[in-house]
C-alpha cells in the first residue's frame, strides 16, 4: 500500500479492515501486506513505523492463535475418532 503523508489511524484502519475481511474469507494466507511510504515529514514516518509494528504485532499474536485453535480442534477430533487408532500410520515404501 503506498501512502505519502496521509492520516496514520484512516490507513491503518483500512488496512486493518481489508486485513480482517481476508482473514474471515479464509484467503489471508494466499497475501502478503507491504506498506511503502514517501513520507518525509518525521512526525509522520515516526507515527507510521510505529503503527506497523503494532499491526505486524497483532496479525502475528491472531495467526499464532488461530493456529494453535485449528491444531486443538483437529487433535479433539482425531482423539474422538473411531479411526483414530493408527490414523497417523502411513507407508514411505516407493
């Protein structure tokens, strides 16, 4: 996303916004977020470095704990499983 010398909050707000939408999709994992900014006011450039850590802080905190969610719910499922006796048993024999 380029910005120049715009609000911080609106951009990152919009960009937590399209952030989410993606998240709830399921598509998140198919991007990657780049912020680049020809700021030069130092006020500005400040202000944005900190609101991307922040943000690149709270996506990593959400994908841990997404992931640490579908982990448990598929090894609830597993252990619940009928099958689930030597479910993991696979041949490597070519």
């Amino acid at each position: 996303m380029p910005i120049c010398e715009e609000p911080v909050e609106r951009v990152f707000a919009g960009l937590k916004a399209i952030y989410q939408s993606l998240e709830r999709t399921g598509a998140l994992p198919h991007f990657d977020f780049f912020i680049l900014s020809d700021s030069i006011n130092p006020d500005t450039y400040v202000r944005e470095e900190a609101a991307g850590r922040a943000g690149a802080a709270r996506s990593a905190a959400s994908a841990a704990s997404s992931t640490a969610a579908a982990a448990s719910a598929c090894a609830a499922r597993a252990a619940t499983s009928p099958t689930s006796a030597g479910a993991g048993a696979r041949s490597t024999a070519t």
